[in-house]
C-alpha cells in the first residue's frame, strides 16, 4: 500500500454526506487513531480497484460484497 504521508500533491475533497454517518465516522476513526483521509483513501483505493463492490437495492438499500 502507497504511504500517503510521503504522496506530494494533496487534494481537498469536498462533497455532501450525512450529518450523523459523518460524525459516526469521525468517532470511530479518533477512537481507533486513524486519520479520516486515510481510512477514505484506503475505501477508494479498494473500490476502484473491484476489491469490493457497492450493491443498490429497493429503498435505496446498500449492500457490499467483499471480492
């Protein structure tokens, strides 16, 4: 895995997300001591390459399958 602390360029990402998913994540990601653009990261990175996939269901369910 890349180390994201020596990557030159950093990127700010931006965009709306539920208010109480966020400070979920945020609250898990202080007690585990994981910074949140790191955890993000490592989601992205597995997402986009197909490690694991994001299934839409009725009343916009979502369900993950883990390749």
């Amino acid at each position: 895995m890349e180390n994201t602390k020596t990557t030159k360029k950093r990127l700010p990402f931006n965009t709306t997300i539920n208010p109480d998913i966020q400070k979920e994540f945020k609250e898990y990601c202080s007690e585990i001591g994981m910074p949140l653009n790191v955890v993000l990261e490592a989601f992205m990175r597995q997402f986009s390459s197909g490690e694991f996939v994001l299934k839409f269901g009725k009343n916009n369910s979502l369900g993950i399958d883990i390749e």
